[in-house]
C-alpha cells in the first residue's frame, strides 16, 4: 500500500525538498503520496513543482498534491512534518529588540529566554490545532517536529495529546560529525552517547574506535587555535565542564550567565570566532527581510537548475519512517521526548533530548541515568523554566511566564526583577494578537 506523508509548512522549500529527497531514496517509499500544505499559496505552489521535479529526475512514482487545506491533506497520514514558523518577520524580530532594548543580548532566541518563550507562545495554539486535527483524522500517524522552540513546543504537545509526536534537531549528528573532523577521524568509527535537553544536551561518551576520545579532543582545543578559535563558547564550556555540548557557539551563548551578561565578554567571546554565527537579530534586518522580496527568484533558480541530488541526507526522518513503516530496518538516533525516568535528575515528563530506538514496535526511548551534578545544575535550570512556561501557556497564565523568563540565566545576570517584568509586560503586548487563549496578559 502507497504510504502517505504530509508536510505542515511545505512553504519551507529547503526542508520540504531535503526531507522528501531522503524518504524517496527508500525503495518503500518510492511510490508515496506527497501532501504539501502551507497558508502561502506562492510558496507552496513552488514546493510543489520542485517535488514533481525531484520525482521525474529519479523517475520515481509517488505524485504530489498541494492544499491550504491542512484536514483534507492529513486524512489517513502515515508520517506527518511540521516545519512552521508563525509570525513574519515584523514580529520575530521584536523577540530580538525588545531584551536588547533592556540590555539582554540575544543571539538567536529561537529556543528559550525571553525571545524563545514568546515565539513558543505564538506557535502554541497552532501546533495543538494541528495535533488535535491528527487525533481526529490519523491518530496512528508518525509525528515528527522541526519546528522550534523544540523542548517547548513538544512537551506542550506531548502534555495535552496521546499522538506519537517526536521533536527532531540535527545539532547532535552534526556536532558529532564536527568533532571527528577535529581529531581526523572517520565517522563511523565515531559513537557516543548524548542526552539532556534540546540544545543543551550533553556528549557523556564520545568514543573513536571504542576508546575515549575525550583526551584527544581536550589536547586539539587546548593547542590549536584554529580549533579553539571555531567555537569559542562551546570550548570554554568543554574546557570547564568536560563534556562536549551540541548546539553552536551562538546558541550557547545565550542560555547561560557566563557570555553575553557584558559587552567586553560579547566581544571576547561572541564575536570574532571563525565559526561564529552572528544571530538572527542580523539575519532578520539583512537577509530574512531580503529574502522576503526575493523569495520567488530562488525558488525559480531551484527548478531550473538541472542538477539534481538524489543522495540521502543527515537528517534523521526518513530513516524513522522506514524503521516504522516501510521495510523496517531499525534506526537509532536522538529525539525529543518525555522524561519518563530516562534522565532521573531532571523534571519528570519534560521533554528531554535521549538516545532513541525506532522500529516496528514504534518509537522507544532508552534509559540514560543521572547527568553528572554539575551539569544537571545547567540544564535543569533551562528545562524547569520551560515547564513554567508551558504551564503557563496550559492555564493562560501569564504570571507564571513571567516566572519563566525571570529565572532565564541570561536575563536574570543582567536585569533586576522589576526591569524583568518591565521587558516580559512589553513582549506580552507586542504579542496580544498571538495570545487570544489567555484570559488576561497583564501582569
């Protein structure tokens, strides 16, 4: 039988595109159905006609539907994506300018703190529509989640839905696959065991060929500046933790007291590394409003470009889907799921980032153990403001978000509790068209 894959947010050409390459590049999967569905009619026309694309240059028999439907599209759903972004950029970058205007300097604010709060906050309501649409009409469906905040976004989901929803980010095969370019190593002789939370999840082995390659990355940072130099903060952090984190420079910085609390430290440490990314507050004003007038002519360089890449990718969906549906082959990889004991010192039931196994029998996460102290210090920090956070989106709360953004290590380095309340009381405002679920936002 035709599997039927549907992708929420297919406006999202480069994920859309990506993701549908792999899953064709499985023999199961050859003939699948494809259902595009996004709000911007432009953009899903053309993510349409790059799959036929897709499809006729590896002369594979699956077909395309697009719709502005979302219902229709997931009716009898094998595997579902969701790839959204809510809010443009007249609004997304307000997360970035009203902490800055404060004195928080953000990086990226897609994830936690006061920015990634908020943009969770906007996504909420429309993640639990669609969830709730995939209860009523393919409650079996394989859920997969790009869509960030991800620990928030999922443990919110996770909290109000039986739907197998599973959040996905490719930081830790991507980081795994940057540190055994440091030491020379192929990959597959690399593995490892990795957990915490999302983006903040921890390598607590990094083996080569069995043996701990700890020592070895420890001496590549310590004495080549090059190295050390590529990821400044992360370094630090392994330097000072001794366990290698997986989300980038810029990200780190931000969920932390120990970066960007001043300016003299934003320089030394945020600013001139060679890998350093300079943030979405950058990206916003430059490019992403760019690309908001040039979108189209991209799109169009895609289609007419006669280059096709038919290889299977990094990321990980394709392969859970066929460990699961197609012919079954299990997969191992990282996912974000509920803490169901997996990690004992950090909150039951928030969503957690864990080695996971999918196969016929689903999706089954494995058990991990205690982070070492030091390190469930950090990331407790960051999930407990989370689950404050979701449960004030649950119960339309907007005190208890307050809360949340209060005890961010970042903001509460910076601001006093009044400023904090000051800042969250002007980001509620700016984001009263978002927040119709709470019954108030005054706080």
């Amino acid at each position: 039988m035709r599997k039927k894959f549907v992708f929420i947010g297919a406006g999202s050409l480069g994920f859309t595109q990506g993701l549908t390459r792999d899953i064709l590049s499985f023999d199961s999967f050859k003939d699948a159905e494809f259902h595009l569905v996004d709000i911007h009619e432009g953009r899903l026309a053309y993510a349409a006609k790059a799959l036929e694309h897709l499809i006729k240059a590896g002369s594979y028999g699956a077909t395309v539907y697009a719709a502005t439907d979302r219902k229709k599209a997931l009716s009898g759903a094998d595997g579902v994506l969701i790839t959204i972004l809510q809010g443009g950029v007249d609004v997304w970058r307000h997360d970035i300018e009203i902490p800055k205007k404060y004195g928080v300097d953000i990086n990226v604010g897609d994830t936690r703190g006061p920015s990634g709060i908020f943009r969770f906050l906007r996504t909420a309501p429309v993640m639990l529509d669609i969830i709730k649409d995939v209860e009523q009409l393919c409650p079996n469906a394989v859920v997969l989640n790009y869509t960030n905040p991800m620990a928030l976004l999922c443990s919110y989901l996770q909290k109000q839905s039986t739907v197998n929803v599973t959040g996905l980010c490719h930081s830790v095969q991507g980081t795994a696959a940057m540190l055994a370019g440091w030491l020379g190593a192929e990959k597959k002789d690399i593995s490892y065991t990795c957990a915490g939370i999302n983006h903040q999840a921890f390598y607590l082995e990094y083996k080569w060929k069995g043996k701990d390659a700890y020592p070895l990355l420890r001496e590549a940072v310590l004495n080549k500046p090059e190295i050390y130099n590529e990821e400044l903060v992360r370094n630090e952090m392994f330097l000072n933790l001794g366990y290698y984190p997986t989300e980038s420079s810029g990200h780190n910085s931000e969920y932390n007291a120990w970066f960007r609390k001043r300016p003299d430290l934003i320089e030394k440490y945020c600013t001139h590394g060679t890998g350093w990314n300079p943030g979405v507050y950058a990206y916003i004003l430059n490019e992403y409003t760019q690309k908001e007038k040039t979108w189209e002519d991209e799109f169009k360089k895609r289609l007419d470009s006669k280059e096709v890449d038919l290889k299977r990718g990094e990321e990980y969906a394709s392969n859970i889907f066929n460990a699961i549906f197609g012919d079954q082959t299990p997969f191992e990889f990282n996912g974000n799921l509920p803490n169901t004991g997996l990690i004992p010192n950090l909150p039951p039931m928030a969503c957690v980032e864990v080695p996971v196994l999918a196969s016929k029998a689903g999706i089954k996460p494995f058990y991990v153990g205690s982070l070492p102290d030091h390190l469930a210090i950090l990331v407790n920090t960051s999930s407990r403001c989370e689950e404050l956070a979701i449960a004030g989106a649950i119960e339309g709360n907007p005190e208890k978000v307050f809360q949340a953004v209060l005890f961010d290590p970042l903001t509460s380095s910076v601001l006093s509790m009044a400023e904090i309340r000051n800042m969250t009381r002007e980001m509620f405002e700016k984001n009263k068209p978002f927040l119709a679920y709470f019954k108030s936002i005054s706080i």
